[in-house]
C-alpha cells in the first residue's frame, strides 16, 4: 500500500507522457504497438495499404470516425497510470520480503527497503514489470489457443485486424479470474506446482511467498464468487 501511494506522482506524470507521445516505459498494451510506440491505427493509410488521395480519404475518415484517435489514446494512458503503480508496489514488495529475510529490522530495514527501491537489482526490475502486466492483463499469451487468436491478425481479414488487438485483455482476464482465482485454477499443473514448491522442504522465501499468495488468490476469488452467485 505505501508503494501504490508512493507511486501516484510518477504514475500521472508517465501517463501524461504517454498522451503527448505514445511512448510507454513498460512493455504491454490493450492495443498491439511496436517497438514501444503507440500501435499502427487500423482505420489509416497504413491500415489499409492505401496511398495517394484514397490514402489521404482514408487517413481523414479515420480521424473522423475515431474522434482523433483519442479514446484509443486514453487506454494508453490508463494502461501506462495503472502499470506504474503496480511496478512500485512490486518493488516494495519485494524489499520487504528481502529485507526481513537478510535479518533486518527497524531503521535497518526502512534503509534497505529505500535503497532497494532506489537501486533495483535487475531481477527485481524483471519482477515488476511482470506484475505492471498481469494487473493490467497484459501478460503475453503464451498457450498453443492464444497463439492461435493473435495470428489472425497477420491473415489479412479486415475484421481481425481491427479486433484482434483487444482479444489479449479479455484472454487475460477470464484466465485472472477463472484460473488464477478460483477452484478450477487446481486443475492447472502450473497452479499446482507453484503451490507444492512453496510448502516443500527447503522451499526458498520467493516460493514460499508465491504459494501464499496462490493459495490467497483461490480463497478471495472464491470468497467474493460465492455471495454474488448467491445474489
């Protein structure tokens, strides 16, 4: 919580950022981009292959018919507001855990934890980014059936090309709530394994913190699911 409350001033300045340039400092988007640049605009010259006046017609209608492009533009600024709270809240996160496992308490740990926020080891950086995306549900879809939804897009069919961009974000978040939030999350090895490695002998501090946080995960899922199916 004292991350997410430390992050606010750099959240809102990135987010502007981000309004005036399409520039984004993490990696992930609700809408494809490339190289870190706001995506190419499906309705545009670009879009369509178009050139001459009927490229000039088509970049006109879009700007249009899309109002300037910008509440495409406001996702982007959402996204890049939100993700930057969440990578400060991970890189809390992870100084707390560290710092009481090395032995640190007090104005010791308070010193730890305002140096390791200050200078992130790279690991720490990897784990935050990684957090900024799952909370926006912008993690990579990496199973053989989200690979299949993101390739068509390259097919060519005009009705992919302006929908496939937003299939990530409802992939992302029937998996947020359906596997990694509820019961049926237990049929998955991957959930299983995360859960076991944290309770086995010897298990380190980041697989135990990672089980604990699995095994909340199923509870509050399931705790909030209950009395709203009842309802």
């Amino acid at each position: 919580m004292f991350g997410m409350l430390m992050s606010i001033n750099d959240a809102f300045k990135a987010a502007g950022h981000n309004f005036k340039t399409g520039e984004v400092n993490i990696g992930g988007s609700k809408i494809d981009q490339a190289n870190g640049r706001r995506h190419e605009a499906a309705f545009s010259a670009e879009g369509f292959g178009a050139t001459g006046w009927v490229g000039n017609s088509v970049d006109m209608l879009g700007k249009i018919l899309t109002l300037g492009r910008v509440p495409t533009r406001m996702l982007e600024v959402e996204d890049t507001f939100f993700k930057g709270i969440a990578f400060k809240q991970s890189l809390y996160e992870q100084a707390m855990r560290q710092g009481k496992a090395d032995g640190h308490r007090g104005e010791a740990l308070a010193e730890f934890i305002a140096e390791f926020v200050t200078i992130t080891p790279q690991i720490g950086i990897t784990q935050a980014e990684a957090h900024a995306k799952y909370v926006t549900l912008q993690t990579e879809m990496t199973s053989k059936f989200a690979k299949s939804l993101r390739d068509m897009r390259s097919s060519g069919n005009l009705l992919a090309k302006l929908f496939v961009p937003f299939l990530k974000t409802p992939y992302n978040a029937t998996k947020y709530a359906f596997v990694d939030r509820s019961p049926l999350g237990l049929l998955w090895q991957d959930k299983r394994e995360i859960v076991a490695k944290g309770y086995r002998e010897g298990a380190s501090v980041e697989e135990k913190a990672a089980a604990d946080l699995q095994i909340a995960r199923f509870a509050m899922g399931t705790a909030t699911a209950v009395p709203i199916l009842m309802m």
